[in-house]
C-alpha cells in the first residue's frame, strides 16, 4: 500500500480578494482529508489584493512544511526542482499561469468574464488533467476557446461553485457612514473597466438626482488599500457624479479599506441595503451579487455571465414541471467585442466580447425597484431560500471532497500497478523502475 498521496496547492490562501476566497474553500476541503492526503501549501499573492494576518497565522503550519520539502529541493542558485514531488497540485490562478507540476494537475480559475479566452490559454489548459471552474458561464465560454491553429481545449472541465458561509456573524459596519436616507442601493466593486462602473453612477445619479431619500452605498479601490488610493478613488468618484449633477439630491455613501471577510460579509445587511445594483460587463461568477442574493437583497444585474447561474431558482409550472426561473431584475444589453483600450494580455484579447448594458433597462430596474421593492420581496427569499440549500458552504466542500477522493483513488490505482509491474520484473532480475 502507498503512502498518502502528496497533494500540492498554489494559490492566494492569504489575500483579500475573490480568488483567494475561492482558494481558501478548497484548501480548507482538503484540510479535512488530511487523513487520507499528505497536504502542502504555497501561498501567492493576487494582484494588489491585501495579505490577511488571520490567515497567515491560520495557514501557517502547512506553509512551514511546505517551505522545509521546498528547501530540500534548491540548488546553488536558489531555484527548487520539485519534479517527482507531489503526486496532485491544485493551482487557483488564471490559465496563462498553469504549469506542469506533477501526474495530476487541476487548473481551479474563476474565468471567464468574455465569450472566449486569450488563445494562449489553450496549450495552458491542455497541460492540466482536469479543469474547475465556478459557473457554467466560464465552462462554455471556455469550451468556446481556439488558438490560432484552431485546436481547442480538450481537458475536461468540472463546475463547482463559491459557497455561502452563514455561519459568519455579522458585524456593525454602517455605525459610522451616518445614512440618512430610508432607501439604499449598494454596489461593491474595483474600480476596472470590466464593472462599467463609470456608467452605472452617472445612470444612477440621472434617476435620482431629484429624489433626497435615496442612497447609494459604494465599497470600492482602484489598485490597493492605501491612503493614497482612497482619495484617488474617492477623488475620481466624486469627479464622476459633479459631471452629472452638481446639486444632486441623492446620496452617495463611500467606503474603502482592508475589510475582513467577516465585514465583507456585514456589508449585505438587509437592515440597511434595499437593492444590489451592478451595470457588469460581465462575471465569472460575481462575489457581490452572490453575497446579496443569499441575503434575500434584491438584485439588480446584466442579464449575462456567470451570475445567472446562481440568480435562478427552480419553480414548478402549472404542468407540474420543474423549470427554473430569474429571481433579480434583469437589465438588457448588447454583446459586442471588448473596446481596444480595455484588452488586458494574457487575460482578455482582440476579439473578445462582452455585454454593454443598456442605460434605459438599467434606469426602468431602479426606478422599479425603488417604488415597488416590497413586491419583489417573495422572489428574494425564494431565491435565498434556494442559495442556502444548494449553494452552502458545506455543500461546496463536498463537492471539492469527492473531486479529491477520485483523484486518490486513481493514485493508488497507478502506484499499484507500478508495485505490482515492478514485484515481476524483479522476479526475472531486472532492477525494475528508477
């Protein structure tokens, strides 16, 4: 029999950021197999994202581990070979940075926000055993992929979600935002293209301008958490909404800052947000309105990409069938090719396309929202109620779980082939496999 098979993860364990929640659920999935996994992990950083202390320290023992094997492994020149070493990696990070690692590497990506991926990715993809993905968005869309000689990819591709921990207890994160106003839209975003946020806060100051008891909560960054980002981003901001109306009734609330995920979580707090709003080009999978939706908030959204997946619950027709049905207000839009200045290398190339919101769907949903929001409340709970039977935590960890144990069962399958080829050869005096 051999001994447990070693199990790579390389990912954002420790940072702020929606990849790093993402990694941090795996991780803690696989920390629960330790009985049956010899588990190792190295921490990367994710963009500009913040390292958390908490985490840190809580992952702290299999980081130590991790770096006393790796330091076995270095040359002269501080370069480590670790070829042969893990018989699994888990790598969380974008394709264009997958790598071949061991017999079974997984590629784990919350791509993709586009009709298809940079063709770079193809051969990246291909390297990999298996792919995870968080929304059957990114799946097609990356099925959809080709390189420039036509080949797509052919590792198979597996959904599995972000999980809702309800067992985070809120904290008082709107104690010192001094709201004034009884109805509260909130939207939580990096300021990037891809959010559209530019247009979304001009649309909604052109609604509201004259309404003076209607909010608007932002949890936004540009680059980071610094002083000097926060009056650049709340600099640009402002800039944004003066160029609509200068004496705008309205309100905008603006927050900024290294939150844990316990606050992160707090800032979706029926008591003091009526409606979500995005105007996306396009998600993934979309944290934000993930985070709303399981808190019964409703949900105002692009009709397109990864959040559809969770923003639909199953009803059942007067024919008794099942059919799953939009629970947020959908906002129309347009699909065309992504504008030349927002191309990002090795992440979203020529070509690309996304959706373009329309500015009068998205101004009908708010409005709506605003004056009937008590009629959209059944829809809200229906779906929460959907998200915290089917979209859990706990239920996600199951999910990673039973991914891992299949690929245990195929590591023992191949070491005992090897045992059992090399027991024969051995018998007719052959030295067997080096």
């Amino acid at each position: 029999m051999m001994n447990k098979p070693r199990v790579l993860l390389v990912g954002p364990v420790c940072n702020l950021s929606g990849y790093s929640e993402h990694a941090r659920t795996l991780l803690d999935s696989l920390i629960e197999m330790e009985d049956t996994i010899d588990l190792y992990v190295q921490d990367t950083q994710w963009a500009a994202s913040t390292r958390s202390s908490k985490y840190l320290e809580k992952y702290q023992r299999l980081m130590n581990k991790t770096a006393q094997v790796f330091d076995t492994r270095r040359d002269a020149e501080g370069r480590i070979n670790i070829a042969g070493l893990f018989d699994c990696t888990y790598q969380v990070r974008p394709p264009n940075e997958f790598h071949q690692m061991s017999e079974n590497d997984i590629g784990v990506t919350a791509a993709l926000e586009t009709t298809f991926a940079p063709p770079e990715w193809v051969s990246k993809c291909n390297m990999m055993k298996q792919i995870i993905v968080v929304s059957e968005h990114a799946k097609k869309n990356l099925k959809n992929t080709k390189d420039d000689n036509g080949t797509g990819i052919s590792t198979p591709i597996t959904v599995i979600p972000f999980g809702y921990d309800d067992t985070v207890k809120p904290v008082d994160i709107y104690g010192d935002l001094n709201i004034t106003t009884n109805f509260n839209f909130l939207s939580v975003f990096q300021m990037a293209p891809r959010k559209n946020f530019e247009n979304m806060l001009r649309w909604f100051v052109e609604e509201f301008k004259n309404d003076a008891d209607v909010g608007l909560v932002i949890k936004s960054h540009m680059q980071n958490n610094s002083t000097l980002d926060f009056h650049g981003t709340k600099n640009r901001i402002n800039a944004i909404l003066d160029s609509v109306s200068k004496d705008r009734q309205c309100k905008v609330y603006f927050m900024h800052g290294s939150f844990t995920e316990q606050e992160m979580l707090s800032l979706y707090n029926p008591k003091h947000i009526d409606c979500y709003i995005t105007a996306t080009h396009g998600e993934g999978f979309g944290i934000p309105l993930f985070n709303a939706a399981c808190k019964g908030i409703p949900v105002v959204a692009t009709n397109w990409s990864g959040h559809l997946d969770f923003l639909r619950a199953p009803s059942k027709s007067r024919t008794g069938k099942t059919k799953y049905k939009s629970h947020f207000l959908k906002v129309s839009y347009d699909l065309k090719p992504v504008h030349t200045s927002h191309l990002m290398p090795g992440l979203i190339s020529e070509g690309c396309i996304w959706a373009y919101p329309q500015e009068e769907s998205f101004r009908k949903n708010i409005r709506f929202i605003r004056k009937n929001s008590y009629s959209f409340s059944e829809d809200s709970n229906n779906l929460r109620q959907h998200l915290e039977n089917n979209y859990s935590i706990n239920e996600v960890k199951n999910k990673y779980q039973l991914f891992m144990g299949k690929i245990v069962e195929d590591c023992i399958d191949y070491y005992n082939q090897e045992q059992s080829w090399d027991d024969d050869t051995e018998e007719d005096g052959f030295l067997g496999k080096i």
